[in-house]
DNA sequence: TAACACCCTGTTAT
DNA sequence: AATAACAGGGTGT
C-alpha cells in the first residue's frame, strides 16, 4: 500500500480548493496518492485525449487542454527533489539535519507582477493577512459576521472578472494598468493595505508608465521553462541575469532586497536568488556563525555576505534550499515538529477526473509519532522539542 | 550605520 | 473581561 503525498498550499486556494490560474479556473484536491484537477472555467476544457497530452508546447491555443502542463509547471514538479535533497545534504550537515523533516518543498513558478506585489505587501506583515490583502478567501474563524462579506482585496476591486463558482466571483489578479488610477492608494488604505498601498500604486505607475512593454519579464531567466538543474557555473553573487534583475526591481517604490530576491526567486526563476528575512537572519546566526563582527547587525554587507555564503554552499539552487530550511522553522509549521517524516520516493500519478493521468515523482511521506521519535534520535538533538507547545517556549523565555 | 515611523491584526502579557 | 504591549516572511528616510 502506497502512501504518497503533495503538500498544496496555493496563493488563492479557497476552502472549496478552487482558485484562479492564468485566466482560468481551476478546483484541486489531493488524496494519499493522487493530485486531482478540474477546470471549473472556461467549461468544455476536459476534453483532451488522454495519453497526448504531454508536454506539449505551452503556446498551443486552445485545441489541447495545457491544464496539465499549466500545474505542472506553477507547481514545479519537474526537477527531482530526491536527487536536490542529497546534494544539499552532502555539501551542509545542517541541512541534511534538519531538512528531512521537511520534505516536498518546492519553489513555485508564480506570475512576476503577482508575486512583485504579493511580496511587497509581505513587509513587516504576517501571512494571514497578506493573502487576505492580495487574493484571499480566507475566512478566520474568528471573523465576525459581517467581516465575512468584507473580505476586500486586491483582485476582487481591481482584476478583471474571470466568472462564477458557487456563486462566488473569481477574479484574476489585476494589471499594473488597472492599478494606475488617481484615488487607487486611498482605497487600498481604505482596504486595510495600509502604508504598502502608497508603495502598490507607484509600483503599478512605475511599471506601467515608465517601463517598456512586458519589462519584468525580460528579467526573468531563460531558463524558466525548463527543468534542467546543471550544479556547476554560478559565478559569485549570482548569474549576471540574477543580479541585474535584483537590481532593477530595487528600483521600485517598496522593494528592498528582500522583497527583490523573492520576485527573483518565485517569479522570475532565479533559483540562487537567497531571500533574507528575519526567520532566515535566525538560522544564519544560529547555524551559520553569522551575527558577530563585520556581521553583527543585518545590513545590506550582512544581507550580501548571507546570500553568498548560501550560494557558495548550496549552488545553483541555494534559494530552494534556504526554502527548506526555512519552512523547518516557520512558526506555522510548527505542528509538523512533533511528527517524524519517513522519506522515500515514489511514483504517484496525477489525474484527471476522467481518468487521464501522468506520473511525476514525489515523495513519500509516513508520519510516526513523537514517542517513537524521541527514541530514535536520542542525544539532546534540538530540532525536535523547540516550539513544539506553549509552555515550553513560555519557559524557555522566562529562563533568559 | 543606526534608529525610527509606517498600517493593522492576532497573540500574549498584565 | 478588558486593555496594554508586541511581533509579524521590511522599506524608506
């Protein structure tokens, strides 16, 4: 008996797992062994032949569904994680300690402009929020009443009408054009954005009016629609492509390097693009001897030095990997302390709901309880008791 | 280079 | 129960 595993967790997926997707609609659910995908909209998608369907090429017009290829490629399920996960691990004993508790991480291939202002709205802000801020349907449980019809953002006022599911509006996300107009700042305060909407509504302008035709592409890597992950050739600091991208995004109104690097990461394609942010300024100090001397305090030398350092270690891909390691220490995650991760690979198929399907590598995942754990790891390892309950961080604060 | 303000929300501490 | 601090995937000045 198989059992195998994808963790989504998509921008925009609402509770009935339905979200917007290049222009169309999409509905996903997983089970132990398969990802399944429906497109909602446009309706007579589904008709394709079965076995053909492969990698066709992407700007094929509407005679075969690409609804395949489409996930396949956001979700990135082309390289091989196993193989990636044994690299990292055999040039940093750090990671290979804690990664395989965190198995089945991914970069996603997301939109630029999307992700340029997802990110920017990330500053000095927490997860819930943003998504609620840029495409969310997320409803808290603890939202009143009348907060449930309030969900404002940034889609539903300015991206264009992609049609209806359960009678919800699906918008796609809006073009720097739509985010150009004269009152678009006070209503995006209005709409809780606070001060990131004086920086959305001069990025948009910026974008729009000051840049050619399609320029945030042109800084994306060539190589972005390919799967080929060579580990050799990444001069210091970057590729040249990386770092002329890094810089022109810093250009932007509300784009620090941190906010540039994810852009370069997650919508331009640049896979040793490292974003610093205080988790990641964390490890760095913990694992990594940053944090004293010329690095005492996170500056732009510090964020500089982090990024190489990386990058020296990791390789070409040092941006997935800080993600995996990332991911093993965001408080949000934290449920996932307290179980062990048995890890090995599998050939899972991912289908259609008619029956049509294409296999793709993942992982395998079997979860054990703490106990066992425990038992296993012996030796005061850390990895496991940190933040695993309040108490215990409530103490450990107390003992400072 | 180091502070500090910036919006606002959920969590934690009194 | 109510209210005060505070941090939360930074950036601009």
């Amino acid at each position: 008996m198989v059992s195998a595993n994808i963790s989504i967790s998509i921008q925009g997926l609402t509770r009935d797992r339905s979200c917007a997707l290049h222009g169309r609609i999409l509905s996903l659910k997983q089970d132990p062994t398969h990802l399944h995908y429906q497109t909602i909209w446009p309706t007579p998608y589904p008709l394709s032949p079965p076995s053909s369907v492969k990698s066709s090429a992407i700007g094929t017009p509407d005679v075969e569904d690409d609804t395949e290829s489409l996930i396949h490629h956001y979700l990135n399920l082309g390289p091989d994680l196993t193989a990636l996960y044994e690299h990292w691990s055999s040039v940093d004993l750090n990671f290979k300690k804690r990664a395989p508790k965190f198995t089945g991480v991914r970069i996603l291939k997301q939109d630029a402009w999307e992700a340029l202002v997802g990110f920017i709205c990330s500053s000095n802000n927490n997860i819930i929020r943003i998504s609620q801020m840029v495409r969310s349907s997320h409803y808290s449980k603890r939202c009143s009443y009348i907060k449930l019809f309030q969900v404002h953002n940034l889609c539903l006022h300015y991206g264009p009408l992609i049609g209806h599911i359960n009678n919800q509006a699906i918008h796609d996300f809006p073009t720097p054009e739509s985010l150009t107009g004269a009152g678009v700042e006070s209503h995006l305060r209005e709409l809780g954005f606070g001060y990131r909407a004086g920086y959305i509504a001069k990025t948009a302008r910026i974008v729009a009016n000051e840049r050619p035709e399609g320029w945030l592409q042109t800084l994306s890597n060539p190589e972005l629609f390919e799967d080929g992950l060579d580990q050799k050739g990444l001069p210091e600091g970057g590729r040249e492509g990386y770092r002329k991208a890094h810089e022109e995004l810093l250009q932007l109104q509300g784009v620090g390097p941190k906010v540039a690097d994810c852009v370069c990461l997650m919508g331009l394609g640049w896979g040793e693009s490292v974003p610093v942010d205080t988790h990641v300024w964390q490890i760095a100090q913990r694992d990594y001897k940053f944090g004293k001397g010329k690095h005492k305090s996170l500056t732009k030398a510090t964020y500089d030095a982090i990024g190489d350092h990386f990058r020296n270690l990791w390789g070409k891909e040092a941006g997935w990997a800080h993600s995996v390691l990332f991911a093993a220490d965001l408080k949000t995650f934290s449920g996932r302390l307290i179980t062990k991760l048995e890890v090995d690979v599998d050939e899972v198929k991912i289908k259609q709901e008619d029956g049509s399907a294409f296999e793709s590598k993942v992982i395998m995942k079997r979860e054990y309880a703490l106990d066992e754990v425990k038992e296993e790891s012996g030796e005061g390892k850390d990895g496991i008791i940190l933040e695993s309950s309040r108490s215990q961080r409530a103490k450990r604060r107390r003992t400072r």
